[in-house]
C-alpha cells in the first residue's frame, strides 16, 4: 500500500465530513487507505463516519488522549508505506497525494529520495489566503522571540528576524526548511517509527515542531513543496491572549529542554510580554468603559 491518511478528530463533525470525501477523491488512482481516530467526541462525529464512510478505518477513543498519542495510535494500524499526518480541518486537492508521492519518488539535486524527511505543502485559509506556518525555522530563544512579538513581520528580508517562517522561501517556491505543521506532513511510515512518532510528553505549539527537529536530527531533510495546496480552515485563528502566551513559553521551554537547555532569556521575555499584554487589555477595558 503506497498511502495511508491519518485524520485524528474531536468534535468537528462537519469539517471532518468535508475532510474524508476530499481524501477519498484524492485517493481514487492512489493505494491508500484512511484512517481516523476519534478522541472521543461529543459530537454526532463518530455516527456520521458510521452512516456516511462505512469503508473508512475508525478507531473510537474512549477519552481525549490528546493530538501526540491520537496520530500515533493512528499510526501504529497503518499499512502504507507512506503516512500522511492530516488535521480534520482541512481540504485538500485531488491531486495533493498523487504530486506529493510522486516527488517523493523523484531524486533531487538538492535533496535525495534516501535523504528525504517530511514533505508538507502550502496551507491556506478559508478565504485563500496563504498560512506562514506551511514552513517554519527551528525556534530558537531569539526565533521565538521574533515572531511572539510580530517583528518578522517588521523587518521580512533579514535574515536575523525572518527565520520562524522560514521567509527565505516565498510561497510558490519549493525548497528546504526545518518545521512543518502538523495540520499537514507526509513522510515514510518506518522515519516515523524510527523517531517513535509524536511525543506524547509534548505542550500544545510543540508537538510538530519537536517531530520535524527529531527527523532533522537523524540526517534527514524536510521540504516544503509548494506545488499543491491545502485548505486549513482553522489556520492561525488562535487568540494573541495571556493564555496563548502562556501555553507558547510552556511549549518552547519543553523543546528547549529536551533538545538543548532551558532558556532564562526566552523566559524572561515571554513573562515581560504577558505582563505588556495584560496591561493592553486593561487600557482597553478602561477605554470602552469612558
């Protein structure tokens, strides 16, 4: 079998409908299989792929086990020899899995087909506009810190500020990069065993930032190929609030500590943003209460 999709699901029973039948019509000139994996939803999800998509692997998860461990209980009952890491929230193109198996196949001057780790492809939202995080840098302390506090966007051509979205690398241009989101990543099943999938100690913001270093780590290299795109209806919706920054430092640390050491800096700063972001909210609140 040349492919098997992974789509883990918790309550988002209308995008995972839209999801599985644009698989399925990606899939028709493809050995594939889906497989989805239900963190035990309160929704109609798990009756729906009953009722509509009797032919599709579900596994149903009698508790929220979280995005790590969910992908990789998907995984483990994959057969293809390529797996493909999708959020359920998306759409992609009948032709995404055919053009991206078929680079894979394909050897490359500046990345060969031994050397290859995981493939993602260009993200956009609902309105079509592209997502940065298709392709992102490894996150640093000074990474981090550039893109938490907007200033990639301020100064997108060095190389200094530009790394967290990897801006060396247009949207229409394919090349090598160093993250990959996990709305979307397509690698062979046995690189994904070799590093033992998803971390299941991993913070939210950490999971696939950690599996694409891991990959990285053992010599491979990751590509972003922009020659197919994905719709990602959630994309970068996430409120800019304390709690956001909360759960990005806690992440971040996490990486910081298991692949190089904790970074006082990287600490400091993000306490500092909290503290700006709290005192921003509150010259709101006083302002619409005048």
């Amino acid at each position: 079998m040349q492919l098997s999709v992974i789509i883990l699901n918790y309550n988002v029973r209308f995008f995972l409908e839209q999801c599985v039948f644009s698989v399925q019509k990606a899939l028709e000139n493809i050995e594939g299989e889906i497989i989805v994996v239900d963190n035990n939803s309160s929704d109609d999800s798990c009756a729906m792929m009953k009722e509509k998509f009797s032919n599709v692997k579900l596994i149903e998860n009698t508790e929220n086990l979280g995005f790590p461990k969910g992908n990789n209980i998907g995984v483990a009952e994959a057969k293809g020899e390529y797996i493909c890491i999708l959020n359920p929230d998306t759409v992609v193109a009948e032709d995404t899995f055919i053009k991206i198996l078929s680079f894979c196949h394909t050897e490359l001057v500046e990345v060969s087909k031994s050397n290859l780790g995981i493939i993602g492809c260009k993200l956009i939202d609902g309105t079509g506009n592209f997502l940065p995080e298709s392709k992102r840098g490894v996150p640093t302390p000074w990474v981090a810190f550039t893109k938490i506090f907007g200033l990639y966007k301020l100064f997108p051509n060095s190389n200094g500020f530009n790394k967290y979205y990897a801006q060396n690398i247009a949207e229409n241009q394919s090349g090598k990069v160093d993250v990959l989101v996990g709305a979307f990543m397509v690698m062979k099943r046995s690189l994904y065993l070799e590093v033992g999938g998803f971390d299941e100690n991993c913070f939210m913001y950490s999971d696939d930032i950690d599996l694409s270093f891991m990959i990285k780590k053992l010599g491979k290299q990751n590509y972003y190929f922009a020659d197919t795109t994905v719709i990602h209806y959630k994309g970068e919706s996430t409120i800019r609030d304390g709690l956001y920054m909360k759960r990005f430092r806690e992440a971040m640390q996490f990486f910081y500590k298991k692949h190089f050491k904790k970074s006082v800096f990287f600490d400091v700063m993000m306490k500092m943003g909290a503290f700006v972001f709290s005192l921003i909210k509150k010259i709101s609140k006083k302002r619409y209460k005048i």
